[in-house]
C-alpha cells in the first residue's frame, strides 16, 4: 500500500488538466506554473501557445476568450533557472474567436478600455482557471 502511495504521489501530470473553451482552444495545465491558452488539435494535442504561461483568470462569451496572465520571472533561490509567478507583471490579453485576433498584452486599464469598445458585457468576469476545472 505504502509503495501505492508512493508511486501516486510522485506522478507526473497528475495535477495536469485541460478546460475546453469555445472556437477549439482550451486552457492547458502543464504544471503548476504552466497554465495557457491553445488552439486544441486532437483530443490530447494542442498546438503552439496563443497565450503563453500563467494564466491565472479566464472569461468567454461567444465572440471572445479574455484572460490574466501573470508573467514569470526566474527564482533566485534556484540553480536550476526554475520560474515563478510574479504579480507585479500582470496582464491583460483579448482572443476573438472567430479569428483568432489577439489584443495584449494589456494593463487593466487598457483591458476595461478595450472590452467597452469590444462592447463585451460587464456580465463576462474573469474567473480562476483551478476553480473551473
């Protein structure tokens, strides 16, 4: 039981996941750190990210995806060039789905700016992605 455990524990991908959006792109979780926006290509491939990692919110209506995105910063404590997180490089990005325009990366402001011309509802929030998987 105990080497059960074990070998569960120390899976790779065991916290991987994907989320299905509209237009066939989906949010991809790689790892904790390794969370972003492809178009999906089969049922288990994705191809080359549109938005790059960490996506950490996410929001959809039927014309676009919006996303935050925090930008990663290599951790000093590390020798091994391991990225983390960093909020103060936070920002903003717009996919319309029917063409795969891109609008980002954008600071807030810009992003409120951009979904009042877009005229996307104030009803579309952002959302964290852990908490819709």
């Amino acid at each position: 039981m105990l080497f059960s455990f074990i070998t569960l524990v120390s899976c790779a991908g065991l916290g991987d996941y994907d989320i299905d959006l509209p237009g066939n792109y989906s949010i991809v979780r790689t790892s904790a750190h390794q969370i972003k926006l492809a178009p999906k290509k089969g049922e288990s491939s994705w191809g080359s990210d549109i938005i790059p990692a960490k996506i950490v919110e996410v929001a959809w209506d039927d014309n676009y995806i919006l996303v935050k995105r925090l930008g990663l910063m290599t951790d000093p404590e590390s020798n091994k060039g391991y990225q983390i997180p960093n909020a103060e490089k936070e920002s903003f990005w717009i996919l319309e789905i029917e063409n795969g325009d891109l609008l980002g990366p954008l600071s807030e402001e810009g992003f409120e700016i951009q979904k009042d011309k877009l005229g996307i509802s104030e009803n579309v929030k952002l959302k964290k992605v852990e908490d819709l998987k």
